[in-house]
C-alpha cells in the first residue's frame, strides 16, 4: 500500500497525542525509542495509526498485546476511529491474531498479536519480511512472550534488520532500563513521556473482617457502591471460581444495574458486552479477574472494587509443575486497577484493606522469566541458534538453574542432543504454537495414531472452561465434543489445526480408542502417571516419585491408574485438578522403553541378614515383586559389607576371645578399635562373608583369627608384652586380666593366692597397677584394691579376723606378705608338708 493511501483515523483528544511529534521524530533518526504513558493517555490505539504516514513505514505494524481480549479490544477501537471516524470493518486495515480468532486481510496495516503469536511468527521468519515495526504494549507486566519476543526483536534488528522499528510502551515503565536495553551501544533509546488523562480519583480503604469468606466481603462492597455512588461497577476477583460464587450472592441487585463477567474463558460476545456501554443504558456492574488491569476502556465504569488479591502462575522447581497461586496483589497492580474508575471520569475505588497495608504489598510483579518454567525459552533459542539463551538481550537474564533444569526436561523429551542442539523432534515440537510438554505429546500421540484426541486434549488442557470443570478429562472432552457456542466452534478448528500441523495419522488404532485422552497425557505427562495406594482413592503414587491426592468422590477415584495433568497445592500432596484413568496395559505399552527390571539385595538390620527382590518398576512406582533367587553372591556380600559400614561392628558376632584382644590392644596402644576396623573393613569381612546371607552365620573363631590376621606379628608380640592376657599369682594360679573393666586392667582371685606378695603388680610400659578384686575361697568379694602392700598393712586384720570365724579351715595370717601363697585348706597344707 503507497504511504499516501494510508488512512488517518479521527483520535479523539488523548494526551499521547501532545507527544506523538516528538515519538515520530525518535523514530524516523533512529530505530527504537520508549514511550512512557498513563493508563488513559491513548498509547494503544492512538501510536500505531500515527507510525502509517511516516516514510520510513512501508510494511505492517505489529502491535503486541498481553491479552487476547486486549488484542481484539484494540483492533476493534482503532477500526472504529478509521476513515475520520466514519469507521471501518476490523480486517481491513487494522486486525488482530490469536490462537483462537484471527481477523486481517491483505490489506491490513496495523495487526494486534498476542505476544505468543509474534514468538511464533518471528521464529518463523527471522527477518520479520514486510514489517516496518513492532510496538510491544504493556512491557511493565514482564511476561516471559514479552520479555522473549523483545530479545528476538532486538537479536534478529542487530544482525539482519537494522531498519526495523521497536518501540516499547507502558503505563508503569521502567524507562531508564528499557532505554538502556533498546539503545545502541552507550547511547541509550529516547524516552518520551505522556502525561495520563487525569480524572479525580477518591481512594477509601473499607477493610475486610478476616474471618468473611472474599466473595461476601466482595459482594458487600459492591452492595455498598452501588447505593453511595453513582456510574458504572468493576470488581477484581482472582479467578473464575470466585466470579461465579460472588455472582450467586448479588441475585438481587436493584432493576437499573447488569452484571456482566469479564475473564478469558468467555465466548466474544460476552466480552465485547462487559467491555462496551450497555444498550438499555442501564450501570454495569463487572466481575473480571487481572484480565481488566490494563489495556482497556471498560465503558462507563466508575467504580472499582478492589479485595487486593491475584492469582498467577508459580513455578515449582521442586515438584517441577506450574502452580496457580493466590496471593496479594503487586502495589503497582492495585494501582491500575484504581485507575480504571477515572479513566473517562472522576471516579472512586473501594480498597478491602486498611490504607497502612498498602506500603507492605510488594511493588511490583516478579518477572516471569525469573520464576517459568523455561522449557519453551530454552528450545526457541537453540533453534534460534543460541545455545545459551543468557546470550541474548535481557532486562533480567534467565536463571542459570532453571535453564539447566529446563534443558534436561527437553533433553528427556529427544528435543535436545547431548550439545544442546535441537533434534528433528524438536523443531517438529517448535513448529506448534504448544508449550513444550504438550507439542510433544502432539507429535508422539500423532505417531501412533491419536493425534486427533491428543489435539483435542492440547485444547483442552489450554482453554479453561470447555466442556466444564469436572477432574476427569475424559467427561469434559465428551461435553465440550457437543458444546455449542463461537468459543467452543473456534476451539475444535483449533484442535482440527493443531492435528494437521502435527502430522497426524487418519485413525485411532482399536487398541489405543478407549484410553486416547488417558494415553496422551501420560505422553506429555509421564512423571505424572499415578497408582492408586489406598482404597478410598484419595492417595496416589506418581511415577516421578511425588504424592497426589484425589477428592473420594470423584469418579476417577476408583481407577487404578490415572495419567494426571493438572495439580495444585503443594509438592507432597498436590491436589489433582485433571486426569484420566488409565489401564495398565497402556501404561507398559507407552513407556516399555521406560520399564526396568531391577534386583535389589537389601540388609535387614532387624535380622543381620540380606532380602533379595526382584522388581519390576516404572520409575518410582513398584509394578511388581518376588524373591530373587538367583541373587549374585558377590552382591550379597557387598549389602552385609554396606550393613555392617551403615549400622556398626556391633552387628558381627564377636566372642568373648574377640572382644578381650580388641581390649587389650587398646590398651598396648594398637589401633583396633571400631574406626580402625571400618576404615580397613575390606582387608578383613569380605573373607568372612564368603557364602554366607547373615551376619551371625560367621563362625565366632573366626573372627578373632581375622582380628590376630590383620594386627601381624609384631603388632601381637607388642600386645603379648604390654598387655599380657593372663595374670599369675604366686600361688601358680592363672587369672585372666579385664582390660574393659571400669577403673583399669583387673583382676579377680582368692585373696590367699597372693600370700607372700610384697608388692603390688603392675603391667605395661607405664607400670599400670592391676586392679586387684580379692574374693574369699568361697569366690565372694572381700575387698578391691590397687596398693596390695597397704590392703596388708591396713585392713587385713580386721579382714582376716572376720573371714577366720566364717572360714576357719583356711589360712588367715597375721602378717600376709610373709606367708606362703596356697589354694588349700590348712590341713591340706599340712598334708603335704608331711608327704615333703
């Protein structure tokens, strides 16, 4: 189209359009520029009909939006300022693309896209042939399209279109940042700034009870607008669930008011309804989530009701899903949503929360791109030709964790090679407009003939709403199969375009139609493959190695396996949002390359011995189990190796033999104690576990020959020296000598063996005295000592005295260090003496 056929819509009166000369001139000197402008001040509609006159804008204007309601809102506002404001059919020179409804011609000069769209187109074609710029809208939201789409701008601007305009637009915009990201080397782009139109807006904090269920505080709040003001109402709620339950509590609302829903499930019509003046005139009353944040007018609205809350994707690196959380909103978000009510007139917002509060809300929303899953990022940018997509123009690079994280997950799927590069079934996974996890279950499901019901599962899985909210996945796709209705039309083409793309074979197999929906998501799935571990339902087991749970009275429930799709709630025990049931035949059929024959030998600390299994798993999921009993012996005796490493020497069957070398080794000084013996475990156990399956089954004998092997002969010529086994009394008697005795090495005899000892004996290099327990003949203590000299000196007599009336046939002299050492009785000393 010539430069001078261009149209030149009639804007109505926006404050942008007092800077409009100025962005103009930044971009017909140089290639990028940022605009910071106010909700109200006109950006979105009013600065990509201006681009159309300029000469260097010869091509199409691609206008990026974060939403698809935004997308078309735009596209319809700026085809009805067309022509001097006479209006113009959308298509024509001004049209919109999404994944769901797409409007535009040939002629079309100015197209709005989602920011997924233009990923996709720019991937497709590098050089973006017949664009002349690209406005990207709302960048303060920092979703990971926006923030990847700006990188690829500026990528493929920098190496193959240097002429190619980019602008950046926002109400909230960091501008020194995006100045700096879009700039060429030192020099950064130009900021130009709007003032916002400016309406009176009165701000009152009502507070909420704690206790009260939001969508009653909501609803009261609303009750309350409604009779203290005057004009339209927009209440923001997290999600659809809590519109339809503060819906229920307004069925009585006064005859001149309508209540309208507003989120991204609901068919275009009713959208274009919340969005638009009512035709009986009567005030609208909106119940929308973040979806009315930003990017549109809602008309005649003046009063916002505001709980502070939002509900946004969260990564879960931990449970390695995406989760929906509820959580406060950002200070910048409550922000614009307060401006909604001012924006074609004063207006008031009812805060449920105390004014104070507000300084504590966080300021702004995280960037996507630090907290996604990076999946989709990570394979973009291989195809794109960077391996690392750190490499790229970022405001905020990806995490380097999540970017390892993300290429295993892509690298497990065969969408990577061990280089990072993408494989064919990669780019066959890029080619579709899907997340990674679903592509792939496109392009798997497609090869073995479900590429149909998997295309129609994609849809689903994407599209909250079809064919209702019900768990099982399998009912919903029956009901949305009959659904009638623009969105639910506009959903089947997209699954019939997804299929084709995806190369699908024309029929299901008999053997895969009945678990088709089960099937594909196991495909895109498999860590969510789940079995049933109780008999109420509510608990499963996932093959990925994490805990589900599952209402009780849900359908699914009594099925033994379910391929899981969405969850919520913590890792331990996410609640299942969807899943299909699925027959375990599927389940080996699908993953038999993943199925594992595993034996396991295990030591049972309980019993000293080993059980040795064979299992047949699926990841963590046991899928059966026997004895093994054709166990390795070598594996056997590496699990009571492990055992005795795990739970100590005390689990081996030491004899008293053992135990009184070990002892008296400490005491000689020679290192054969438990950290000894473990640290030279395998010069000494393994001989002795030789056939054996316990640990008590080795010979007491044994072991001490083990202990004597490893100590050598030196070592055992030191004990034998420093720490004699024996003891040998004077009368000739042999008493073994207790090295582990509390007090020191001791001895127990009859206190008459010792008859004649002068002094006390002692053992070791150190001289250490025996602790000597002397018993009567009867083998009763009469007394412990370690100074035998002074035990005779001191309190032998009166020792003797007593032991003389209770022993009287044995020797208790006066004076024991001179009398003969003896084991006898008195007359059998004299016996003897006489036989001498």
């Amino acid at each position: 189209m010539p430069v001078d056929a261009a149209p030149s819509p009639s804007v109505p009166a926006l404050p942008v359009l007092q800077v409009l000369p100025d962005l103009l001139a930044a971009l017909r000197s140089g290639s990028n520029a940022v605009l910071v402008a106010p909700p109200g001040a006109g950006k979105t509609t009013a600065v990509a009909p201006a681009l159309l006159a300029e000469p260097w804008c010869t091509g199409e204007v691609l206008l990026l939006s974060p939403r698809r309601l935004a997308a078309r809102a735009a596209a319809e506002r700026m085809a009805a300022l067309a022509d001097e404001g006479r209006g113009e059919p959308v298509g024509r020179t001004y049209g919109y693309a999404t994944r769901l409804d797409t409007k535009r011609s040939a002629q079309t000069r100015v197209t709005v896209v989602t920011e997924g769209i233009f990923v996709a187109r720019i991937q497709a074609d590098l050089e973006l042939a017949g664009v002349s710029a690209v406005l990207f809208d709302e960048v303060h939201e920092r979703s990971l399209d926006s923030d990847f789409g700006l990188a690829l701008a500026l990528d493929a601007q920098g190496a193959l279109r240097p002429d190619l305009r980019l602008l950046a637009m926002s109400a909230t915009l960091d501008g020194a940042r995006f100045s700096g990201l879009l700039g060429l080397g030192d020099t950064g782009a130009p900021v130009i700034e709007s003032e916002g139109r400016s309406f009176p807006l009165d701000i009152r904090h009502i507070g909420r009870a704690a206790e009260s269920r939001l969508e009653d505080s909501v609803a009261a709040a609303i009750r309350r607008a409604l009779s203290e003001e005057k004009g339209g109402v927009l209440a923001f709620l997290p999600g659809v669930a809590e519109i339809e339950r503060t819906a229920e509590r307004l069925d009585r609302l006064p005859g001149d008011v309508v209540l309208h829903r507003l989120h991204g499930t609901l068919d275009p019509q009713a959208q274009r309804a919340a969005i638009g003046p009512d035709p009986d005139g009567r005030r609208k009353l909106v119940l929308a989530t973040s979806i009315a944040e930003t990017s549109l007018t809602l008309d005649g609205i003046r009063i916002v009701v505001d709980p502070g809350l939002a509900r946004r994707p969260r990564y879960d690196r931990a449970a390695g899903m995406t989760r929906l959380v509820t959580e406060r909103a950002s200070q910048a978000a409550v922000t614009q949503r307060a401006g909604r009510a001012a924006r074609q007139g004063p207006g008031v917002a009812f805060r449920l929360w105390e004014g104070a509060a507000t300084a504590g809300l966080p300021r702004f929303d995280p960037p996507e791109i630090l907290e996604a899953d990076l999946s989709a990022l990570v394979l973009d940018t291989a195809i794109w030709g960077v391996a690392d997509p750190r490499r790229l123009a970022w405001l905020d690079p990806p995490p380097e964790a999540a970017v390892a994280e993300a290429r295993a997950r892509l690298s497990a799927f065969g969408a990577l090679d061990a280089d990072g590069r993408p494989t064919g079934h990669g780019r066959a996974i890029a080619r579709l407009p899907l997340p990674p996890r679903l592509a792939h279950m496109l392009v798997r499901a497609g090869e073995i003939g479900l590429g149909a019901i998997a295309a129609e599962v994609a849809v689903l899985l994407s599209e909250r709403g079809l064919g209702g909210n019900d768990t099982d996945l399998d009912l919903r796709l029956r009901r949305w199969r009959t659904e009638r209705g623009r969105k639910a039309e506009s959903a089947r083409g997209l699954a019939t375009r997804w299929a084709r793309l995806a190369g699908t074979r024309p029929a299901d197999p008999p053997g895969w139609a009945g678990d088709g929906v089960a099937a594909s998501i196991a495909l895109a799935f498999p860590d969510r493959v789940a079995k049933r571990r109780d008999a109420s339902g509510e608990s499963w087991a996932s093959t990925g190695g994490r805990g589900f749970r599952l209402d009780g009275t849900s359908s699914l429930a009594r099925a033994e396996w379910l391929a899981v799709a969405d969850t919520a709630g913590a890792a331990a025990g996410a609640r299942i949002l969807s899943a299909a049931a699925i027959d375990m035949d599927a389940v080996e059929a699908l993953f038999a390359d993943r199925l594992e024959l595993r034996r396991t030998v295990r030591f049972d600390p309980a019993t000293g011995g080993v059980s040795a299994l064979r299992e047949r798993r699926l990841g963590a999921i046991r899928l059966s189990s026997g004895p093994d009993s054709s166990a390795d012996p070598a594996e056997i005796a590496a699990a009571l190796m492990a055992g005795v490493r795990e739970g100590g020497l005390a689990l081996l069957p030491w004899s008293d033999t053992a135990q009184a070398l070990r002892a008296r080794a400490a005491f000689a000084g020679v290192p054969l104690d438990d950290a000894a013996l473990l640290d030279r475990l395998d010069e000494w156990l393994p001989a002795l576990l030789t056939g054996r399956r316990r640990l008590d089954a080795i010979p007491a004998p044994a072991l001490t020959d083990a202990l004597r092997n490893l100590l050598g002969w030196d070592a055992q010529r030191q004990i034998d020296r420093l720490a004699p086994a024996d003891f040998t009394s004077p009368a000739g008697s042999t008493h073994a000598i207790d090295y582990a005795a509390e007090g020191g090495p001791r001895v127990e005899l009859r206190v008459q063996a010792l008859f004649g000892l002068s002094e006390h004996p002692v053992i070791g290099t150190d001289r250490v005295p025996l602790v000597l327990s002397l018993t009567s003949p009867a083998g009763r203590p009469i007394q412990t000592t370690r100074d035998l000299p002074g035990f005779w000196a001191g309190s032998w007599s009166a020792v003797a005295k007593e032991m003389r009336g209770r022993y009287p046939r044995h020797p208790w002299p006066d004076d024991p260090a001179a009398a003969a050492a003896t084991l006898r009785t008195k007359n059998a000393d004299a016996r003897a003496a006489a036989r001498r």
